[in-house]
C-alpha cells in the first residue's frame, strides 16, 4: 500500500468544530435576534390593535391625563388596624350598606350596566 492514502477517514464535517469553539456567540445574537422580532412584533400589536391610542403616559396626552385623574370622590374602605368594638362594627356596616345601595343601584342585565355612567369612569 502507499504510505500517502490515509488509513483513518474522518467523518466529521469541519463546520460544527467552528460552532462549538463560538457557542457563546452564537447564543448571545441569537438571543439578542430573538428579542428584536418579539419587539417588534409586540409593537406591531400595539398600535394595530388600538392600545396606543388608550395610553395616556404618552407625551402627547398630558392634558388628557391631568383631566383623568380628577376623581369627585375616593372610598378610602374601612381601617384595617385598630381596635374591634361596637363602634367599628358600626362604622363597618354603614360603609356596607352604602357601597351594597350603589350596587344594587345598577340593573346588571340591562344594556347599561358597562356604560361609564355605572362603571363610575366619567
């Protein structure tokens, strides 16, 4: 036999050796190619689907966003330290019975139970 034919054949092909010494590398523009489609498909949702246009924490919405945050009245519930006597059952049950009439107010079968009047939005 000639001494110049190898006797030993690899099989390997050459490209995985150079995968495996870039393995960090690979993995980190991956990721980062990854993430850049979620943007942009996540923001491709947000203005498609119209929530854009609901978010007030855009520049653009200052004066609508001060005028949001005006609320006639704040129910601050009932104390949750303190001590437990008549008079905080009392205080407790008022507050119930007030919040049960607001309720019992809105027919919940009608077509304006999701109007912002009942929801208390305007």
């Amino acid at each position: 036999m000639p001494e110049d034919i190898p006797t030993v054949v690899s099989i390997e092909p050459a490209t995985p050796k150079h995968a495996k010494d870039h393995k960090l590398l690979i993995l980190v523009f991956t990721s980062v190619i990854l993430s850049l489609i979620m943007v942009v498909f996540s923001m491709f949702l947000y203005i498609n689907t119209g929530a854009s246009q609901l978010d007030l924490s855009r520049p653009g919405y200052v004066d609508i966003r001060s005028n949001s945050d005006e609320r006639p009245e704040r129910f601050e519930g009932f104390s949750a330290t303190g001590n437990l006597n008549k008079e905080a059952l009392d205080e407790f049950s008022t507050l119930y019975d007030k919040k049960l009439k607001e309720i019992e107010m809105v027919n919940a079968f009608s077509s304006d139970a999701l109007s912002t009047k009942s929801l208390r939005i305007q």
